[in-house]
C-alpha cells in the first residue's frame, strides 16, 4: 500500500508594516488624533486582528512594542523579543472619509 503526504495548504502570508519611532510619547501623539489602543500582540495574530478591523471599516496603525520604559511586567514580551519574535501594538479609529464615499453604500 503506497500512501501519500498531501501538504496542507498555507494562508497566504501579508506583511503588516510596523511603525517604529525613537521617540517615547507616541501614544501619546497618537491619542491626541483619535487613535485607540487595542492590544498588543505577535504573529499571526498581529496580522489577523489588522485584517479584521480593516474589513469592519477602521483605519489601523500598528506600533512596535518596546519595553524599554515600561513600568508592568515584561516577562513574556522579553523573552519572545529575546527569541527573535516582534510585537505591534495595534491602534484602531473610524474613517474619516463620510459614509457617502465608501463604495458599499453606491
């Protein structure tokens, strides 16, 4: 009896742009234009959570986590920074564009 392997199929893989800034008060400056935290998180999470609140209609930004500075526990954040892993912070806010504009209501 001969059997066969059937790879599994992979999604496909998007590269979610993580922005990454020498300054400290970038949440900060970022509250202030309307952004909202939501979590802080790796791959492939970190991808499926930016698609997710895309498709419900939100602007979405992600930070890259850096836990110089932190006053809370780190712990895990540093051990999988230490491994090699990167995490965003994923910030979230409404369109600015009217509802008119967007091609679902044409």
């Amino acid at each position: 009896m001969v059997s066969a392997v059937i790879p599994k199929a992979q999604p496909p893989k998007f590269v979610i742009p993580i922005a990454q800034h020498k300054e400290v008060n970038v949440e900060d400056a970022l509250l202030k234009d309307g952004w909202v935290r939501q979590t802080t998180i790796g791959e492939p999470r970190l991808s499926e959570i930016v698609q997710n609140y895309k498709t419900m209609g939100f602007e979405v930004h992600v930070e890259e986590f850096k836990t110089e500075g932190d006053s809370g526990c780190t712990t895990c954040f540093d051990a999988g920074q230490g491994m090699g892993f990167m995490y965003g912070t994923v910030y979230v806010r409404k369109h600015s564009e009217p509802a008119g504009e967007d091609e679902l209501f044409e």
